[in-house]
C-alpha cells in the first residue's frame, strides 16, 4: 500500500473518531495504535508505553503543569475581579475606560495565568455585569472579554508556546519574547476599537435621550475619588510584582523555564494564601483539584499526540506531505497562506495543543526550507489559534462566556466578536510586513541567532 494510501487512510481514520464525540486524547492514541498494529511490526505495540514515555520525557513539558499550579491559585482567589476593579477605577474618566480597562485587565491575567479559559472567566465574572450595567451592549461587553481572554496563549507563560518550541525545537526563551510585542499590539488594537465602539454607543444613547427614548446607563457617570483608587493597589500590586519578578528570573537567566513555574507557582499559592486568606485545605482543594485535572488532561493529549506524531513519522506520512508540499512549488508567501488556512480549518475542531502537534512534522520542515524563522512563524501561528478559541464551532472561550453570561444570545456574541477577529487578522498582516515586530526583541535580549 502506498505512503499516500496509507497516510489517507490514517487522517480520515482520525476525522472519523473525533467526529464519533471520542475524546481527543483516545481518538489518537486509537488511531495510532491501530495503524501500529496493520502497519509496523507487531514488536512496536509492546513499545507504546516507552515511545510515549520517551516523547514526553522533556524538561520543558514540566514547566506546564507548574505554570498550570500558578494559574489555578490566581484564577480560583478573587485577584481576577481585583485586577479588573483596579484598573476600572483608574481609567474611568477615559472614553471608552471600563472597555480598556478590560482590555488591559484580560492581558495582566493571562500573562500572570497563562490560560484563556480562566481569563474569561475570572475577568468576565465582574467585567461582564458591570460594562452592562454601565450601558455596554451585551455583544461588546462579551465580546472583548472573549477576544482578551485569547491573550493567555500568546502572552507568557504560554502552554501552546512551550508545545511549539518543544515541536519545533526552538528556543522557549526566544519564543516567550517573540510574543510580548505581538501581544502588546492586539492589545493596543483591542482598546482602540473598545474606545471608539463606546464613543459610537455612548452618542447613540445621546441621541435616543434626546428624542425621548430613554435615558441609557451609559449617560450615569459614578465619580470616583482618588481614596477610591489608592484603596485598591495593595491587593493586586504583589501579583503584578509576581508578573514581573517571574519574567526578571526567566529572561534575567536566574532561572529556566522549569525553575521559573515552579517559583511562580509557590510565590502564587504564598499570595492568595497571605491576600486571600485561603491556606485552609478546604480553600486549597479547589486549586490543586483544578491543577490535577487540567494538567492530566493536557498532559494525557500531548503523549496521546506525539505518538500519533510518532507513527506519522515511521511510516512516513508527515515526510511525503511534506515533500507533497515542496513539490508544489508555491511561492514562500502562498505556501504560508496555505498553512495558514489549514491552521484555521483545524481550528474549527481541535484545540491548539493538538493542531500544534499533529501538523507540526507536516508543515515546519517547508517552511524552514522556504527561509520562514519559526520563531517567528509560532507567534503566526498561535494568533491564528487565538482566532479559533473565538470562533464557531469549538471557540472553547465562546462557551465560557456563555456560562458566566447565559442571558447573552449566541447571535449577540458572536457579533461581538467578529471584530476581534478581524483586528486579529490585521496583526498577522503587520507580522508579514514587518516580522521585525517578533524578531527584534529576542535579537535584542538573548542575541542574534
């Protein structure tokens, strides 16, 4: 049977399990198992648990369910909802504030748990009702909690980073920086059109009071004095201290990756429990019970996907698609705008972990060939990522939201959305332009590579 025959076979083998609602893990360990077993000699089957061992056996994949620790003991106190009222109390007289202040917010929360999930909801729970109660439509107030919530994947510690350095064997330093310029982009662009979209509703609302319509939340102004925002500083001053002081030990070289979780993590539960007050068990169970369970289910994908890696690559599918690839002969620009669209397709059933491991094999050895710094092409493509957290079907930060704000209509946050995904769209655009935006600051701390 042909490499084609064969690796055909082996992805619509693969569609067809997950498209059965078989976890992702099982669907490919099933898939690789069983083209281990009609494909390779029958003494690889007794090799299974050494392969996945000997994948997964990487001092950087232990940095994961560190900063996962760190993120379960940020996201499980109240330093979310601290975070956000902080900064709202501080940006209100800005137009548009409460919506930057979010914006900033869903960004100082996902660097400091590098989750998306647990930024949306921590931020979203306070963020969400009181943008509503100020005015915001339900649409906005959603939507740009969802779209800053993306943050957490491309803003360090990133969990998707670590995968990509470890599959494309890339430094995780040089891949942590590549992404703070990027990040402080979107940033920027998000609060940008978060004061511009209010500026719109707020002179709509004017003109609706003022033909008789009503008076909008949005024309309530509540002043705040300057007691009001210093009361709040020394509740979330100490995790931005962390922030910074677990980037200094990264990027300072006092410390690698491994080391810097695990001093982040024991730093995170020393300040909920000094902050909070939560050091009792029953305050701590939460937090390791949330740890426990998202990092082996993580961990469980990752083995799962690097033996469906591993089989790939003996029976030399990810080598012939790739040589497929090459043998196009497509210009550099639209062999990555293939990749890109590929990226975003898979995006629409399977979560970055998985596409990052799965295609890995496939499309880095092209794109090396075609003269792309992967470095460069893993902030790319974590942005494309970030877009499918917030877009139907999967849009896994879709549902958060939906949980914390039932009420909202699917419709509604969808079109809340959907600029944020063009705003995304437009920060890849600028890294094709001028990839010196991800390049320069790794050249400029670590050196030239």
């Amino acid at each position: 049977m042909s490499t084609a025959t064969v690796g055909s076979l082996y992805g619509i083998g693969t569609l067809l399990l997950m498209f059965t609602g078989m976890p992702i893990a099982f669907a490919l360990g099933a898939v690789a198992v069983l083209f281990m077993f009609l494909f390779m000699p029958h003494a690889a089957l007794d090799t299974v648990t050494q392969n996945v061992y000997e994948e997964m056996a990487s001092i950087t994949l232990l940095a994961i369910p560190l900063f996962i620790l760190k993120g379960a003991a940020i996201g499980k106190s109240r330093a979310g909802a601290d975070l956000y009222s902080t900064l709202h109390v501080w940006m209100h007289r800005i137009p548009g504030g409460l919506g930057i202040a979010v914006t900033f917010a869903c960004a100082l929360f996902a660097a400091m748990a590098g989750s998306s999930p647990a930024t949306c909801s921590a931020i979203g729970s306070a963020g969400i009702p009181e943008m509503r109660a100020r005015g915001y439509s339900p649409g906005f107030a959603a939507g740009i909690i969802a779209a800053g919530g993306t943050l957490g994947i491309l803003l360090p510690p990133s969990i998707t980073m670590i995968l990509f350095s470890v599959a494309a064997e890339q430094s995780l330093g040089r891949l942590f920086l590549a992404g703070i310029v990027p990040a402080g982009l979107m940033v920027g662009l998000f609060a940008g059109y978060a004061a511009w979209r209010y500026t719109r509703e707020y002179h709509a609302a004017e003109r609706d009071f003022a033909g008789g319509l009503g008076k909008s939340a949005y024309l309530n102004d509540v002043p705040l004095t300057l007691a009001d925002r210093l009361r709040m500083l020394p509740r979330v001053m100490p995790f931005i201290i962390l922030l910074i002081g677990v980037m200094a030990a990264l990027y300072g070289g006092y410390a690698t990756p491994s080391e810097t979780a695990g001093l982040g993590a024991i730093l995170a539960l020393l300040l909920v429990a000094a902050i909070y007050r939560m050091w009792r068990p029953a305050d701590l169970k939460p937090i390791l019970a949330s740890t426990i369970q998202e990092s082996t289910m993580l961990m469980f994908i990752i083995g799962m996907s690097l033996l469906y890696s591993y089989v790939m690559s003996y029976l030399h599918i990810s080598q012939a698609a790739a040589q497929w690839i090459v043998a196009m002969q497509l210009s550099r620009w639209l062999l990555l705008a293939a990749i890109l669209l590929l990226v975003v397709v898979l995006g629409f059933f399977l979560p970055p972990v998985s596409i990052i491991l799965m295609t890995a094999p496939i499309i880095l050895p092209p794109l090396k060939a075609a003269g792309f710094d992967l470095v460069w092409f893993g902030v790319v493509m974590t942005i494309v990522m970030e877009m499918g957290l917030i877009h139907p079907p999967v849009g896994l930060n879709i549902f958060v939201i939906k949980n914390v704000a039932p009420d909202i209509p699917l419709s509604d946050l969808i079109w809340g959305i959907l600029p944020f995904v063009g705003l995304m769209m437009v920060t890849i655009l600028l890294l094709c332009l001028f990839p010196q935006l991800a390049t320069w600051l790794p050249s400029a701390i670590i050196g030239v590579h």
